[in-house]
C-alpha cells in the first residue's frame, strides 16, 4: 500500500532549469518514490531531454518515461499517464513546483490513517523565480467541507494533489477540459468519493503574472462555460448555480489583468493569507 508512483506531464514550453529543480525536489524526500512517471506530451526541446536523461541515467530503476509523438493537452496526457503508472497511490507533480522534503512522507501516511481517495495541502506561492512567497493558500480541510466547497472553486491545491489510481479509473480518469481538468476530476470523484486537505504546507509553487494573464481572454471564457456546462449535467451545482457561478467567472476573466490578479488574491482565494502568517 505504501509504495506509490509520482506522475508529471511537461510539454515543449516548460522551463529546463525549473523542471530540473522539480525533479531535484521529487528526490530530495524522507520518502523517496518508487516510481516517476514521466508524460512527454509532445517532442520536447533538446534542453528538456537532457534534464530527462540525465534523472533516467542517475535513478534507472525508478524513472519511466512515457513519449507521445504529438502534444494533445493536459487532460490526455494526464490520462494516459494515469495508466503508465504501477502503483496505486498517485502523486501529481506540477514540472515547475517544489516539493517540500516530506510532502510524499505526509500524503501516503494520511492515505494509510485514513479512508480516502484524494488527499491534497496547502501550499506557498511564489514568485517565479522563487524567490519572494507571496501568498499562502489554504484549503478546506474535512469531506464535509471539501464537498461544500466544491460548488464554487477547485477545493484542491492540484499540484500537492495524491490520489488513488483504481478510483480515478473508476470514475473515468483524467478527460480533455482546457483549463479545468483537475477540477473537472474532483467533481467526478467527490460525488462518490472521500477526499482530505492537510493543513501544512507541502509544495512551493511559482505564482507569477503569467498564472494570471492564462485565465483571462475569449478561449478561456469558452473553457469557462464547457466546464461549468459539465459540472452541471453532473448534478455538482443547481441551474441556479450555473448562472451565478458563470456569469461571476466571465466578468473575472474579461477585466485587465492587473484588477484579475487582486480579485483572485483579495476575493477568491479561501485561506489566502500572507506567507509569513501561515
């Protein structure tokens, strides 16, 4: 039960020096992983392949890289990366986050001491070039809570996410919603599942301009309304809700992106509180 896999996605666009400090951190553990998945969504740069074969070289028993020939998004390579991986216990790992040494010391035991199928923490944002925090974002901690929380933002940090890959196949995996596909996952399994948020911080994540710019623009706003269409033929939020819920996103995603960046931090991120308070 204790053994576990780390799943990571990157694509052509990432960054080679932050992707290696990922991978540093994903070995700098008090729990090392049996197993790293690799997802190459698409040919990568050459830079890129030199940080992959260097890891593959220095841990060939532990890495596994998974290469498709064209880049199909998050949400495919996620899902095939889902069934790469042999190891029920499942560690999500965003390509240019850090892990805090015991982050997979913490999520498998709380997936030992509990009865559950998602446990995510809160998490510290940087900068990008992590070297300033910026915001702490803490997340509901019970079910209960999680579930009620739900309706109205993502109630899960995804890049300190850990879940289980049996259940995950169970309620149909990873699916191909730009923007949303963790999100949109949650949804599919809080409506059967069990899932807890430990209150520590767990993952350094790099939380720049650019995070914001991305949620804003016309495709995001059809991203927006494909996503809440979906949760909503779920049974997740009431018609009600749909329009409230949409409308509030369109408004967020059309304004300049400065205004965007203080709305999220000031209104629309539960828990978030400065750094140092955390």
């Amino acid at each position: 039960m204790d053994k576990f896999s780390v799943l990571i996605s990157i694509y052509a666009k990432e960054s080679p020096s932050y992707f290696m400090d990922s991978l540093n951190s994903v070995f700098n553990q008090t729990l090392i992983p049996n197993e790293v998945v690799i997802v190459e969504d698409g040919p990568l740069t050459n830079e890129l392949d030199s940080v992959i074969d260097m890891f593959v070289s220095k841990y060939p028993n532990i890495m596994k890289v998974v290469k498709f020939p064209v880049n199909r998004g998050l949400g495919p390579a996620l899902a095939d990366g889902i069934k790469a991986c042999s190891y029920d216990i499942i560690v999500r790992m965003d390509s240019d986050d850090i892990c805090l040494p015991d982050r997979f010391e913490k999520l498998v035991g709380t997936f030992r001491n509990k009865d559950v199928s998602i446990v995510s923490s809160n998490v510290v944002e940087y900068d990008e070039k992590m070297e300033h925090a910026l915001k702490c974002k803490v997340v509901p901690e019970t079910d209960l809570e999680i579930k009620k929380f739900l309706k109205q933002r993502s109630p899960f940090n995804h890049m300190a996410v850990a879940f289980l890959k049996n259940d995950v196949l169970e309620v149909g995996n990873y699916e191909n919603v730009p923007y949303f596909e963790d999100y949109h996952l949650w949804c599919k399994m809080m409506k059967t599942k069990k899932g807890y948020n430990i209150q520590d911080n767990l993952v350094n994540v790099r939380a720049g301009d650019e995070m914001f710019k991305r949620r804003g623009g016309l495709n995001y706003v059809r991203c927006i309304i494909n996503f809440q269409r979906k949760i909503y033929k779920m049974g997740i939020i009431s018609m009600a809700e749909f329009i409230v819920y949409t409308i509030g996103r369109i408004v967020v995603s059309i304004i300049p992106n400065s205004l965007r960046k203080i709305i999220y931090n000031v209104f629309l991120r539960v828990g978030v509180k400065n750094e140092e308070n955390c």
